[in-house]
C-alpha cells in the first residue's frame, strides 16, 4: 500500500494595509499602545530588587550582601542569584 501525496489549492488574499498606515507625514506621532493594567512580571520585579540592593550596598546602607540576606530572611546563595540577574 502506497501513500500518494495531495496537493491542496487553498485561496489566499494578502491583506493590504490602510492609507493611514503607509504615509504618515514626517513628525507624525502615534497614540501609546494600551497597556493593560495588572501583574508586572516577575523578571521586571527581580530586576528592580536586585537594582535597588545594589544601590543600598553602594550608598553604605546597608554593609554588604550578607547583611541584605538577613535583613531579607533569604540565603545568601539567592541574593547572589537576584544581584546576578542585574549584571
């Protein structure tokens, strides 16, 4: 039993874009795209953390990495890896 193989014919009509959309005058300025509002990312939120850390550590805050982990109760192994992804 052999398999032959098929050839479909599908129609197919490239959409063409608005008139607003190919000539925009110089200086022209789009409207913001919409930004839902909810949850913001977990990497955003450990990029502003590990951000913020560093800036306490190199303001003097607080003494160095070890002392961020206890204030933070986390491992000192997991304010390397959140410092980590700032770098």
């Amino acid at each position: 039993m052999s398999v032959t193989p098929e050839t479909r014919i599908c129609p197919f009509q490239p959409r063409r874009r608005q008139a607003s959309q190919m000539h925009r005058p110089p200086g022209a300025v789009s409207a913001p795209p919409c930004v839902p509002l909810g949850r913001v990312p977990r990497v955003a939120r450990l990029l502003a953390l590990a951000l913020r850390c560093e800036q306490l550590v190199a303001a003097g805050v607080i003494a160095n990495y070890a002392a961020l982990a206890d204030l933070g109760h986390v491992s000192r192994a997991r304010v390397t890896q959140i410092i980590e992804k700032a770098s």
